[in-house]
C-alpha cells in the first residue's frame, strides 16, 4: 500500500503509532499497512477486498485511495483498536487490554467515507469466529418515502399467473424463476428497535437493487426501520423459489433448524444472511437465575446459532453482541427510560457491543451462502 505522503504526517502522531506497534504484531500474520512501514512491521500485504487482514494501519489523509470495500469490511469486521489524528489501527482479533475506539473522530471519519459510497458487494470468506465488538456505522442515508409505504415483493405468484419477463434489471436465478419484480406498498408498523437498524445495515452493506427476504416474527418491522425505502423486501412465504434472493434478514425465536434452512434456501450464492436473536445466556438472564427469578423461555446461545447455520450450509462470518438486559435482575421489563427507543438505552446498546456475544442480550450473525 503505498503513501506518497507519509512523511507529511505530524512527528507526534507518527512516533505514538510506532510506539503503539513496537512488538505488537507477531510475524506470520496479514498486515496492511503503508510502505514506510515496512520497516517496523515487518512484510507487507497489499489491500485485497476479498482478503481481510489481520492487522491494518490507515492514514487518514489518504485513505479515499484506499479500496472502498475493504475499509467496509474492516469498520465492520474487525476493531479499530488505536486512533489519531494521522493513523488508525484495526486489529482482526485485538489482544487483551486493547479498548475499541469507534467513537475516537478519525474512525468516524473512516465510517462517514465508507457510508458515502457505494461499496461491492461483500466477498465470500472462509469463517471467522469473532466475538469482539465492532464499530457503531451509520445506516445508508434515508429518503423521505415513510416506512409504511416500503415497496413489498408478493409472498408468491399465483399459480395461474404468467412468469415474469425478464428486463434490464432483472436478476437472474440459478435455479428456477425469481419472484415477480412487480412492486406493491404494503403498510407495515415499526417497532422501536432503538441503534438496533444501524447494525444491520452497516452488517448488509449496500442494498439498493437488493432483495431482501425478511424472515421470522418483527423481521418485517425491523427491516423496514433498517433498509432505505426503495429495497425490495418479501416476507419469504413459502412458494417461492430457490435461490432468488440476495439477502435475508431471520429473526429465529430459537436455534431451530427451520429459519436458517429456509433463508439458505432462498438465498442465491454469495448471498448474505444476518440473523437477530435474543442471547438466551445474556448477563440478565443468568442475574435472574442467581437471583432465584423466572427466565421467560426463548433465545439461543452463540454457539447454537453457529451450529444452526453450518447445519443449513451457511458459513458462519461474523458474531456480534447487542445491548444489555440487566435489569432483569429485578424487573420484568425495561424501567422507565431504557424502552429501546428512549435516548439513555444507547449506554446499554454500546455496553453491550463492548461486553460481546458472551453477556450482551441480543447476538447478530452474519454468514454468508457459499
């Protein structure tokens, strides 16, 4: 990665990031990082969308030469674990004592870029088990068009119905036809999901000319609160045919079988599935427990979602934790103040990114259909 540049760079932002580095990385690893530093880091690997590093140093100054789509994937799927004012470090499986700086303005600045242009779509990878928090991303940028008026692809043609023909936009299916472009308003309420939406669509990616399967109870709710209103979006009823979708967003009440074999079957190849459940070993839960109150039934654990998703064929990618639900220690409910839509639940919401899968009260996963 080259940086024409680099020696621009204030003397103390550049000795605090080689201070930072100094015997960090271990050798064998894939580091991207620029050129000048090759000396403190040892080889170098060039910036490869479909290759996540281990490690990444980024220049600030110069990062709109940097691919588009690998610094997505990184915002996304790795933790920027220094910060400033010239360089940010992103670590693929930070080591212990290393805290997230997703809030620290040069990440936000990588973040704004990243969500002002349109990426590729992610690559396929082989898994990653990774349970560490990620960095908060700004949702595409939203038209005016309300969520009630969201365009819906029909659950199914009727059987008498002629196929539909194909155009220029037309995505064509490996097996079978895809359901019919023909889009319809469908009113549908949205639920408070509170920083919930942001998550997923910083997960997805770009979705326009996607279609999205919505699959489970709330999951309609929650991509409408999530995708830009022109994403064409089906509640997944059955009859629809194989592979005809790019995305699918499951909302599983369990780790059943069920959800990820229908999403694995709707999906094309590539496509990409993220699945939202309540952490049934979350921190709350188990306070409850010791405190000798009733655990209402339901969730799934992080490993049961990973085995759900190798059962179906999906490749597991990426783990994350979602809030916390502490306060099921001693209520049955949110108190007053920390429903998902009130201000002071997005302390809870970061709390629970910082704690991971292992504590927080909800678990997204991301995989992906070979």
């Amino acid at each position: 990665m080259s940086d024409p540049q680099i020696g621009a760079a204030p003397d103390p932002d550049r000795a605090s990031l080689a201070r930072f580095l100094e015997g960090r990385i271990p050798p064998g690893l894939r580091v991207v990082a620029p050129d000048s530093l090759a000396s403190l880091l040892g080889e170098l690997s060039p910036p490869d969308p479909a290759a996540l590093p281990d490690w990444a140093v980024l220049r600030v100054p110069e990062a709109k030469g940097f691919p588009i789509a690998l610094l997505r994937r990184l915002l996304t799927e790795t933790t920027p674990v220094f910060a400033n004012a010239a360089f940010v470090v992103f670590a693929r499986q930070p080591t212990f004592g290393l805290t997230n700086q997703r809030n620290a303005g040069p990440v936000r600045i990588l973040a704004e870029q990243a969500a002002g242009e349109r990426p590729a779509m992610p690559p396929r990878e082989e898994e990653q088990a990774l349970d560490e928090p990620r960095p908060r991303v700004s949702p595409p940028p939203r038209s005016g068009l309300p969520a009630a008026e969201r365009p819906r692809l029909p659950s199914a043609r009727p059987p008498d119905a002629a196929p539909p023909a194909a155009g220029p936009e037309a995505k064509p299916a490996s097996a079978g036809a895809s359901p019919p472009p023909a889009l319809r308003p469908t009113p549908q309420a949205v639920a408070g999901w509170g920083g919930m939406p942001a998550r997923v669509a910083a997960l997805l990616g770009d979705a326009a000319g996607r279609r999205v399967a919505a699959l489970g109870r709330g999951a309609l709710d929650l991509a409408a609160a999530s995708l830009p209103p022109a994403t064409p979006v089906s509640d997944g009823a059955a009859g629809l045919p194989e592979a005809c979708f790019d995305a699918a967003l499951v909302l599983p009440p369990d780790a059943a079988p069920a959800p990820f074999a229908e999403a694995a079957r709707l999906l094309r190849p590539g496509g990409t599935a993220i699945v939202v459940a309540e952490n049934a070993g979350s921190l709350g839960r188990r306070l409850a427990v010791a405190l000798g109150r009733a655990v209402p039934p339901g969730g799934a654990s992080a490993a049961a979602l990973r085995g759900a998703a190798h059962a179906a064929g999906l490749v597991p990618i990426h783990l994350e934790g979602h809030s916390l639900d502490t306060w099921r220690a001693t209520a049955e409910a949110p108190p007053p103040g920390l429903d998902p839509a009130e201000p002071a639940a997005a302390l809870l919401e970061e709390a629970g990114q910082d704690a991971g899968p292992r504590h927080a009260a909800w678990l997204i996963l991301l995989a992906r259909m070979p």
